[in-house]
C-alpha cells in the first residue's frame, strides 16, 4: 500500500508561483509513476502531469507545458509540481496519485492510479 500526502496548496494572484509537494509512504518502491490531477468545482478531474519514478521523465497536458514542471527527489519518494505563470483557470483541488501495483504505466488516465492523496486547494483569483 502507497499513502501520499500533498501540501503547499493556497492562494495566489495570477502570474504568481506555487510549489505542491507530495510525500510517499509505504511501499514506494511499487510506484512506477506518479501523477498530478485537478479538479475545480462543477467540473471532471483532469490530468496535469505525470513523472516516471524510475528516471524522471515527465509528462504533461498541453495546457499546463511550459508552465509546470514535474520533478522528484533523489529518494524518489518526494514528487513535486512547480507551478509557474498561474492563471483563474487553474484554480482547483490538485491531487497527487500513483500507479497501481505492478503496473508500469506512464500516461494520464486516472483510472491506472491506485492511491490518491487528499488534495490540496490551488486558488488564482480573477
């Protein structure tokens, strides 16, 4: 069982910067790759990136590329999103995940991840 846990969520004006932070514990080792997704009120989750833990290539929406940037620590059991040029629009919950176990999946769909965090509330106001 992998347990994640995301911070440094808050608020910040557009054009600001925020780091989100997300711990892994537990069997670490299992997570093939780790993915950032975010859901806003009234709206479906959607992925934003996602980073191989294994050598960390990283993977992203289009509308985040050249904004975010996935990266981990040399543990490899801190995964980070740094996030860059905020706008409105990316105002929502974000959430870090891992693959499910024994799984070797590097892409998006939420539905190959097997442990979520609790969240973290990004807010850029108008």
């Amino acid at each position: 069982q992998v347990q994640l846990v995301e911070s440094g969520g808050g608020l910040v004006q557009a054009g600001g910067s925020l780091r989100l932070s997300c711990a892994a514990s537990g069997r670490t080792f299992s997570i093939y790759t780790v993915g950032w997704f975010r859901q806003a009120p009234g709206k479906v989750r959607e992925f934003v990136a996602a980073i191989r833990r294994s050598d960390g290539s990283t993977y992203y929406a289009d509308f985040v590329r050249g904004r975010f940037t996935s990266s981990r620590d040399n543990a490899k059991t801190m995964f980070y999103l740094q996030m860059n040029n905020l706008k409105p629009e990316d105002s929502a919950a974000y959430y870090c995940a891992a693959t499910r176990d024994g799984t070797t999946y590097f892409g998006g769909d939420a539905g190959r991840f097997g442990s979520w965090g609790q969240g973290t509330q990004v807010t850029v106001p108008s």
